[in-house]
C-alpha cells in the first residue's frame, strides 16, 4: 500500500534554513573546533547538510539510541544502541537530531553526554514539536517549530520508509 504524503516544509525551505544554522553556528564557534554528534539514522541527512555550511573545523561522531522501537510513540525507555567512537571530554560539543519530540531521550542522551565532561554541549535539531514535550530539554538551534503530527521526509521515517524524501512531509490517514 502507497502512503499519502502532503509537504509540510518545501525542499527549498528546509535548505534555506540549514543554510541560516549553518551560518548561526559559524558566528556562535568562531575560533573554535566543533564536533559534531550525529543522532542515527534519522539525524544523518540533516547533519551532513549542515556541517557542510559551517565554516569552522569540525569533526564528526555517530551516536545511535532508541527509545521507540518499532512504534510511533516513545516508550520512554532510552537505549544505547550504538555508543561514541571518540571521547567528548574537553570538546566542544553539538549534538544534531532530526526532531524532538517528547524530549525523553534527548534529555537521557544530554545528561549522559554532560557526564563526560565535554568543554560546551548544544543541541540542534532540524525539527521541533514544543507541543509534546513531557521532558525539559535545552534545544539551542532549531530550524522549525512543527505542529503535533507524524513527519518524514529528509531522515525522519516512518517503518524505515521516505527517509530520502527531500522535503518534510506529513503521513495522511
């Protein structure tokens, strides 16, 4: 069965705005290494956009946690799945996802980050649903403030599916 996807945030949006990230954190680490913590699968397509459009030295690392299984709604239980290949500590640190939502897991994921002592720890994400948070996070650069529904498109997925989409899209019922 074929899945009906409206476009919520045009292609052409969403690289308008990875572009004015990109440009925002230059500014905010001149002067500075940055590393960047990719948040798998999902957060992969965004990231690799954005370091593309810093302009300071940056390294990357891959991160993988679940919290959700093979549901559309968190469990609250937030696994490591695949942990960091380097150290943070001393660094200056950007965590990138592609949405948060409720906030469980990047609140789990950002306290355990902090743990290991990095030099600075931000958090960007392309997407964000203020509406569902049940945890306080600190979001430090967003792209889009989105409305309570189930988005794909540009790494978010639904089944594993529309990842690739270039834009983000709504899955309609």
């Amino acid at each position: 069965m074929k899945d009906k996807i409206s476009v919520m945030i045009s292609e052409e949006d969403v690289n308008r705005k990875i572009r004015e990230l990109g440009a925002e954190i230059s500014k905010d680490y001149e002067g500075k290494d940055l590393h960047m913590i990719c948040v798998l699968k999902g957060g992969a397509f965004f990231m690799c956009e954005l370091a593309k459009r810093i302009t300071v030295p940056v390294t990357i690392d891959f991160m993988s946690v679940s919290s959700y299984g093979g549901e559309t709604e968190s469990s609250g239980i937030v696994r490591i799945v695949k942990d960091l290949d380097e150290p943070v500590e001393g660094r200056e640190v950007l965590v990138v996802e592609d949405i948060v939502d409720s906030g469980r897991t990047l609140s789990y994921l950002m306290g355990m980050l902090q743990d290991r002592k990095p030099k600075s720890l931000a958090l960007c994400t392309l997407l964000n649903k203020p509406d569902r948070r049940v945890t306080e996070v600190r979001v430090d650069y967003i792209g889009f403030d989105i409305p309570d529904k189930f988005v794909v498109g540009f790494g978010l997925d639904y089944g594993q599916r529309y990842r690739n989409l270039p834009f983000i899209g709504v899955v309609e019922e």
